[in-house]
C-alpha cells in the first residue's frame, strides 16, 4: 500500500473509533444505570485518552509528508485536508494543556450546575477564570501568532473569521430588536389547552421523524432530559423529551435533532468512516437543524397539517382553527432562557453571547464584570431586566465546558437557513403545497442533493455558496422573519 | 512512579477499554439498529485491534521485569499473576494469525447460521475444517509444547486439564444416564395451560432480579433473542426473553443471568478495573448462574413462593398447588437442544460435546465424520436418534465461533455449583425456610462473602475449594441430582 492508503486505513480505525466514543455519551444520556457515573469517567477518559494519541501520532506527519497530493483527485485532497488540520490542530496543543483543560472542565461543569441550582455567579467565577485561563492559552497554541478567537471558533466553524461574524450579526440585530419590539406590542395569540399524553407525543414525534425523512432502520429515537443528536453514516440516533403541557416542545426539539440527523444519515455513503463522512460543520449543521424546524415545521403550510394530526391524536385542545394554531406554534412572548426562545428573539440571545465571549477572551471583560455586563446588554435587547443569574449568565452550559467560539454557530446557523430556504423556494415553487399535504420530500431532498450528501467533501462556506448560489448574508433570514412575524402579528 | 504504579495506570486503561467494547456487544444485541451492522463491524473491529495492541504493548514486559515481586502484597501479586499470563497468551499468537482467526471466524458465522436454517451439515463442514485448522494452530503457539486443547480449555477456564474433566465427567456420565432412564419412563407432570403476557412475564422477571439481590441502580434489565449477561463493577446488563407459553423460560433465564450479573456486582469494589475486578473463570461464572437458577430458583421452597407470586400476576393457569408446580418446573421430558435442557440432562448435551470437540482438536476425529459421530453419541446418551442436523450438530453457535474449550466449563459449573451447594446448605441450615418466603438473602450473601467478592483474587480451583471446603469433585451434584429427581419421579 502507499502512503495515502495506509494513513487512510489509520484513519478509519480513528473515525470507528470516535463513533464509539459518541455511542458512549449517547449510552449515558439515554441508557446508563445511575450507579454507573464514576467508572463511566474512567470510561470515557480511557478512549479519549487513545483518541488523543492517534490524532497526534507522528505517522500521521510522515504519511502526509510522503504522499504527492497533485496526483490525488479532489475528494482525496480533501480527506487529506481534514486530515492534516486535525492533525495539526492535536499536536498544537501539548499533551499536559489538553489533559489539565480535561480536568478543569469535568470539575467546572460540577462547580456551574450548583452555582446554577444556587443562583449564585460568584461561586462560579472563580473556576470560569481558570477555564478562561486555559482556553486562552490553547487558542494561542492554535494561533501560532493569529487571532486567539478565531482560533477557538476554528474548531467548530473551520475557516470563519469573528471580524466577518461581527459585521453579519451587527446588521441582524437592531432589525430583530426592532421587530421584537413591533411584535410585543400587539395581543398574544391563544395557547393550548389540556395536557398530552407521554404516548401520544411520542407517537407523533416518530411519526414527524419518519416525515422529515429521518431513516429508523439506521436511527433510534429515545428520551433524554436535553434532546441531541449522535452519531454518523449508520447509526444516527437521536433523543427527545416529553412534558405534559408542552407537545410543541417535543415536537420541534425532534424536528430539529431528525434535521442533524439527516444530514448525517444522507452524506455520500462512500465517506463512512473517513473524515468527509460527518457534517461539515456546526453552523452547517445548525442550518439544517433550524431549516428542518423552522423555515418548514413551523410553515402555514405544515402546520396545517400537524394540526390535524394533533387533533387525531389528542382530540379537542382549544384551538379552533388551522390559522389559529399557526398562530400559537409561532407566538412570541417575553423569556430569559435561550433554549426556550422563538424563532424570532433566538438570535438576540446568541448575538448577547458572542459579544460576551470575545470580550472574555480578548481580556476586554473581566470575570467580576460578566454578570452586570450580561445584565445591560439583556435589558438593551429584551427590554427588560434579568431578575436571578439562573434565568441569565448561569443559564448555559457552554462557557463552564469550555466552549467559547460555539455560540455564534448557532446564529451562523440561522443564517445558513435563510440563504438555503430561499434558495429553495425558488427551486421548488409549489412547495407549500406539499408540505400542507405532510409532504417534506421535496424540500428534504433538495437540501440532500444540494448540501447533505456531500458531508465534508467543501469547506462550510463553500456548500452553502455552491447550495444558495451566492455568499451567505444576514438578509434573506430577515426578510423571512419580518415577512413572517408582521403577517403574525399584524405590524 | 514505581513500575508497579506505571503498569496498573496503564492495565486501568486497558480494562476500562474492554468495558466499553463490552457495552458496544451489549449495545448491538439490544439497542443497535439494524441497519447499522457493517458499520458495528467495523467499530469493534478498531476497539479490538487497540485491545488487542494494548495487550501485547512491549512495555508490560518491561514493567514486570522491573518490578520486585517479592516484595508486593498478596493483592498485588495476584494483579500480576493476570497481567503476565495474559500479556503472555496474546505475544504468543502472530498477529497475522489472530486476524486471519477474526476474519474467518465472521465468515463462519455467517455460514453456520445459512447451513442452519437450510439444516445441511456439508455446507457448514468446509468452514469449520478451517477453524480448527487455525484454532489448532493458535493452540499450538500458546501450548508452547504442552497439550494443544489444555491451551485453549485454559482461555476459559485458567489451570483446568482436559484430563481431570475427563475423569470427573467420566464419573458423571453413566449415573445421569442411568437417572434419565429411571425418570422418562414415569408418567409426566401436568404443564401450564394459557397464555402469558409479555408484561407481566417482565414485571415478574424485575422482581426476581431484585428478589435474588441484583442491583439496578448498577445494572439494567432489557430483551434480547439469546439472553446473557454484560459487563463488570458499576455497569452490569443483563437481558433475557418472553414467550407468551413459555414464562419458565423467561423467569429462568432471568435468574440464571442474575446469577452471573451478581458475581460481577459483588466483587470488591476496590478491584473495579483492574483484573481481580472480573470473574475469575467461565466456570465459576456458570457455578453462580446454575446456583442461582437450579439449587435455589428450582427448590421446592422457592418455588412454592414463585407459584404465589404468578398466581397473584397471571391468576389460574392449571396447576393447582405448589407440589403440582414445583414438578412442572423440574419436569424432565425428551429433547434435541442443549440450552433448553432440563436440570438432569444439560450435562449430557456438554460431555458429547467435550468429547466431540476434544477429538476434533487431537485430529482423532474428522469433521467429515463429526455428524454421525454426534449421532451415535446422542442415541447411546438420550435412546433416541437426531432427526436433522439444526437439531444435532448444527444446534450450536460455539464451533463456528472457534469456542473449542469452552462447552466444558458448562458442566464444570454445574459440579462446582453442586459442592457449593452442598457446603451452603450445611452453613445456612434454615435455607429452605426462608426461601419459601422468597428471601435468598442468607443464600445470596454467604456466595458473596465466601466466593463472589474476591473477584480474580484466587485461582478458579482454589476459589471453589475455600467456599465448598475441599476439592471439588462430581459427587454431591449427583447426589443432589439423584435425590431431587428420584423424590419427584419416584424412582
């Protein structure tokens, strides 16, 4: 064998073997006996541990050394890219930081979820400076000299830049802000009435997967306390919740996980196990996620359709009509919480973190100063006030795990969505009235032959551009949001 | 750190890998989707080749040179005692030849499982010329000039000799027959009448788990085609089945692997991953398993509670007392399979196969000649002839799996089973009075104090004797064997 077929047959066992590591997390959210959390660390730092030696493996440099790249054809080259900024990303960072970060973060993670229970930020800060410390000091490993951010943000969103994230989210936020305030002004529409039983939610969550074109003879849909999604080529499972009053937080939490698990499921089988064999990235990701969610499930059109499903299956629940429902699956309402936030105000919590986290990274924000910081820009964009940390800074698990450079995929994400969505309307003129109809294939399956089926083969940027068919800007997810909202809410 | 030190971090590791890979066994019997079985291969086949590295890593050898042995604790010599001969074993075998074994082994799966369903020996007989041929070799290498078939008996049960089992089944063997013999021509008990539904046959087999001490904060109970237990410490599974006209099979299953998951959970905790912190051999394990099952799930006072409590779940099913229920789940009736074999006769099926399989390996038997050779045995043991293969000499999974060695600790389980038996009944000598109460406490708490909490401490040998109080030997499973049936057939 040559070079690139032996670096390539090291690298598959690797990618097997993160799939393991990923099965290992899903385990302990869905199936692990309680008893078993200690050893389950040890668990996990063990394959963590070989994961780690493999990335850094001085073969890896050899073998990329002695292959002549011009003479591979383009989907080589670009296994050969992933290979080689993986690659060079894990040998960056000394064994003794990534193993000290480990540490740190298992015990911040403790630290912030009683601080949190507590409400009480200055319990959490001592320990959120060491992870800030530390990131700090990897983001400059990873640098070499470059921008630290960027440098953390590099490793969910390879080649986006904080500066270009800036001027985008710079031009979302005050229209959101604006429309947000137009929004509130006006009369909330009626909420559901009753309660919804466990079976019944989850009946329908099967069968919104099954919809959405999510594959269950290569998937598994469980409960868990967060919904996710885990797992590539084969064995994509995803997980959802179910709460008494709140079906519509069970069904779009699993719209949302079966849009990541599409993409998985429908990435060019011959990159199973190789680095082009997992989506691209999470801003990619959340695109499909939130398109999936939003810009279809929670359509006029769709919802007609759920509507009538929800009546079959849980009778009477006060809402009279198909437009009345619509109007309660998009109602708009004054909250705290990110994780809860409509389609509308999403952003402005993400927009909030993002300004946060590079200020924290660059120095320019002090720990001791977060808290009233977070505060002043919530009030700023929300209007008003936060009333405990719990429902503010403590709210996220992100920044106690260490992932600072995470948060404005979300948004990015969202952007994606409006690029793709208007694309796609244009591709598919008459695609309400599929989708009135409870049919998505359409839709799901422009998004797999335009994006999804090429998993890793274009950089994040690329797919988006070659899939909408220009460079991604802010403004086709505005417009879809005001078009939507004003229509809503009569402003 | 010293030598010891370093090895033990490392061994950690490597036992916590092997639990993981465990959990993906578990995971692909139970949760898997069924699409997803290529990709399954793949992933255990990259934990195993780390498994596998792991365990030849040069440095062991160089740690357990550089230790003073003498001067360890009794606990730590024993760690050593399982490093060095398993660190032995696996640099004995090329490592070309434990792939070509996995490779074929899948392979002989596959056929085995299509010569089955087409009952057809001479389509399985190619394949399985070649696993012996190779598990002859692999023998060889580990033998290292010793008795080929004792290197592979010692994989599953470590310093067992063919020729010891030889002798003490050899002892077994005619009196069994002879019992059979006595006991089938009596006339039959009643069996159960009506159907058993799945739910409450599993809230039934949950309480017999918990009712024989099995913890499931630690371990979990879920369905699966072939029932087995899963896994060490903190994480123990088991599985087991239900047919609706078969609810013994699911209580007795379940009991069975609650046997085997206690052994696991009752080990020292302190041993949690390292190589004390697992059963010690398979006959031990199955000691534990057929205990649990058949001395104390299958006695009169035991199941004089169980009639109570199937009665209280499933009401009238034609038994009309406890004496008409405590024969019909000892009923003794003619079969072909081993795993659904009576109490009586399961030792029968495994001295055919350890005979079998021993000449197979010596070369004294051809597998051209294996099929009428399982026939005569089974006629000359049972009184009647095999009527198709899938009911002979295809009924197994083991040969085609390469288990050579393993059949025999099926019945060395059940001979230790016996002693420890005869040893717990003279310790608790109220045993029964509280079993028919469906309290095993006294029971469940004496194996794990004599037996069960030293995990991989003692050798299997010593183990046995320091809980039953003298060498183990074949007479008190006769005994008891011969008593119970005699009493329940009369003879």
């Amino acid at each position: 064998m040559g070079a690139y077929e032996d670096l390539m047959a090291f690298q598959r066992d690797t990618e097997a073997l993160a799939q393991v590591a990923g099965r290992l997390s899903w385990d302990q959210e869905t199936m692990m006996p309680r008893g078993a959390a200690d050893q389950r660390s040890d668990e996990r730092a063990a394959m963590e541990a070989v994961l780690h030696q493999r990335r850094t493996d001085p073969r890896i440099g050899e073998w990329l050394a002695a292959i002549a790249e011009d003479q591979l054809d383009p989907i080589a080259k670009a296994q050969l890219r992933h290979i080689r900024r993986s690659h060079e990303r894990a040998v960056r960072v000394p064994e003794s930081l990534a193993s000290e970060l480990a540490r740190l973060i298992s015990r911040a993670h403790v630290i912030w979820a009683e601080a949190r229970a507590d409400d009480d930020f200055n319990a959490f800060a001592p320990v959120l400076k060491e992870v800030i410390a530390l990131r700090q000091q990897e983001g400059a490993a990873l640098a070499a000299g470059g921008d630290v951010y960027d440098a953390l943000l590099d490793d969910y969103e390879p080649g986006a830049k904080a500066a270009d994230l800036k001027a985008m989210f710079g031009a979302l936020r005050p229209r959101l802000v604006a429309l947000r305030e137009a929004v509130l002004s006006q009369p909330q529409p009626k909420g559901l009435d009753g309660t919804f039983d466990e079976t019944g939610q989850m009946k329908l969550a099967r069968m919104l997967a099954r919809t959405f074109g999510y594959d269950l003879k290569r998937g598994r849909v469980d409960k868990a306390v967060h919904p996710f999604s885990s797992g590539s080529g084969d064995d994509v499972r995803i997980t959802t919740r179910t709460m008494p009053l709140e079906p519509f937080n069970c069904f779009y939490s699993t719209i949302h996980e079966v849009g990541h698990a599409c993409y998985e499921q429908n990435i060019n089988p011959a990159y199973r196990l190789t680095p082009l064999g997992g989506g691209v990235s999470m801003g990619v990701h959340e695109s499909q996620s939130r398109i999936y969610e939003n810009q279809l499930g929670r359509s006029r059109a769709f919802t007609g359709w759920l509507y009538r499903q929800m009546r079959d299956t849980f009778g009477d629940f006060g809402i009279k009509d198909e437009d009345g429902f619509y109007a309660a699956v998009n109602s708009v309402r004054n909250g705290y919480i990110r994780t809860e936030a409509d389609e509308l105000q999403y952003n402005l919590h993400v927009l909030l973190r993002f300004d946060l986290e590079r200020a924290l990274i660059s120095g320019d924000l002090l720990v001791d100063d977060l808290e009233a910081a977070w505060n002043d820009r919530f009030e700023a964009d929300f209007g008003f006030a936060v009333d405990t940390p719990s429902n503010g800074v403590l709210q996220d698990v992100h920044w106690s795990a260490g992932l600072f450079g995470y948060f404005p995929t979300y948004s990015l994400g969202n952007v994606y969505a409006g690029c793709l969505y208007k694309a796609l309307t244009t591709a598919v003129p008459d695609l309400d009235a599929q989708l009135v109809k409870g049919d998505t294939r359409a839709a799901t399956s422009w998004l797999r032959d335009n994006l999804q089926q090429y998993g890793g083969l274009y950089t994040p940027r690329a797919v988006i551009e070659k899939a909408s068919g220009g460079a991604p800007t802010e403004g086709p997810l505005l417009d879809y949001l005001e078009e939507k909202f004003s229509a809503l809410y009569g402003v």
